[in-house]
C-alpha cells in the first residue's frame, strides 16, 4: 500500500501531552538523568512530554508567552497536564542585585493565579495544572557562582521560601495540584546533594523531583493507553486491520 493511500485510510492519531512550562530548572530537565527526561521515558508511547522551560525566564515574562505556546487550536485538547514551574528567578534580591529578573512576591502571586485561569480559559481544567515551587537555594554554593562571575549574592533561601508559601496558596486558591519542592527538600536536613550549583538541580535533585512529580501524575496518566498495538499482536498477513482502524468515512 501506498504511503498516501494508508494515510487516506488511517484517521490522525492526536498524540497526548504532558507541557513542562518553567525557567532553567525545565529547560535542562531533559538532559542526562533530568527529571523531564525521566518523565518522558515513563510516558514513552502513551504521551508526549514537551520542554517548554525558558532559561532565566520569570512569571512577568512567562505569562506573557503562555499563550503563544497553548490555545484552543493548537493542542489544548490534547493537552493531558501541564507544570507551571517558576520563582527561582522571581525570587532573586531586587535593587541593584539582580531587577532585570525579580519579580515582587504579590505580582509573582498573581502571574501564577493569571497563567492558571489562562489554561482554564482554554479548557485545560485545574484538575490538569501542577504548580511547582522553586527548590530550596544553597546559599554558600551559589554565592560561589556569583562571584565567579564578578557579582554579589544575589538570592537568600528564606526568601525563595516566602515565593514557595506564596505559590503552594496561589495552587490552594485556584484548585490546582502543588509540589512543594522547597520544603520537600529540606525535610533531608542537607539538602544540597539536591543542587548542582546551589541553585539548580543535580542528578539526585532531578531523581527526587521526578519522582514526587509521578507521584501526582500518575493518578492523572494512568489510564492513558498505549499508543499503536504492541508488535507481537500486530496481524503480520494484515498489518492494515491491526494499524489503520477503521477507515475514514
């Protein structure tokens, strides 16, 4: 058969997605032994996992792209969950430490309640929004990189935290589910074996968020299907009955 006429034959198939949407922390989660990376092995061929993460980003910036990345017509049907995980930079000590990515902690709070009622606005329910804190921050780790770089300290963990509380209310108020990664962590009292650099996340960081992340996707997921018949019960003598279905009316 031909290509053409099996694509005539077949109907579309509309591929599920989990959108990971957030700041560096997202957008490296799909390197080795990322937590992004780990999720999309577990979903391999039930789900897309797409990497939306902006490295540096903010919820200022962020909810002004979210709707270029989601709308009705480009896949929020198909859309199965989404991580909303932002604050790391949010949270950075304003003046002249860092203004270009500090974000003040109320207008924080109302980018995530104004990024949840998009999706809702689009039909993505609440019951399919998590919501991610930032991680706790090493502080004497991190100030090594900053002034690596020729710059002061330019976060503190007690403030990361108050952003943390603040997005765990904003996932309260708005019925949506919420991973407190910032407490989480600190529950080992050492947390930095969680971060590579004081800030971001190292392998066993990415292990330990995969797998609180499952732990409220899976109830999600679970009933997802696999996608295509496994091989051994593919009909060899007729593989169209087996892949195609039924045919377009």
């Amino acid at each position: 058969m031909a290509l053409a006429e099996a694509g005539a034959c077949g109907r579309l198939l509309l591929w599920p997605r989990v959108v990971l949407f957030g700041d560096s922390i997202t957008e490296f989660s799909f390197q080795e032994n990322g937590w992004g990376a780990s999720l999309a092995e577990r979903l391999v061929r039930k789900c897309d996992v797409v990497n939306r993460g902006l490295s540096g980003y903010n919820t200022r910036w962020a909810k002004l792209v979210l709707p270029r990345l989601i709308t009705k017509s480009t896949g929020a049907e198909s859309t199965v969950a989404v991580t909303i995980f932002f604050g790391a930079n949010d949270s950075a000590l304003k003046a002249d430490l860092n203004p270009k990515q500090h974000v003040p902690l109320e207008e924080y709070a109302a980018n995530l309640r104004s990024m949840v009622q998009y999706l809702k606005s689009v039909d993505i329910a609440e019951d399919r929004i998590i919501l991610i804190t930032p991680p706790p921050l090493q502080e004497s780790a991190w100030e090594k990189e900053c002034l690596a770089k020729g710059d002061k300290l330019n976060r503190r963990n007690a403030t990361t935290g108050e952003y943390a509380q603040a997005c765990v209310q904003v996932a309260r108020d708005c019925g949506t589910d919420v991973l407190d990664l910032w407490t989480l962590m600190q529950k080992n009292q050492d947390f930095s074996s969680y971060l590579s650099d004081g800030l971001h996340l190292s392998t066993k960081g990415s292990s330990f968020l995969a797998a609180q992340l499952w732990s409220r996707l899976e109830k999600k997921l679970s009933a997802l299907p696999s996608l295509f018949p496994y091989w051994r019960e593919v009909d060899h003598t007729n593989p169209e009955a087996s892949l195609l279905g039924e045919p377009l009316p």
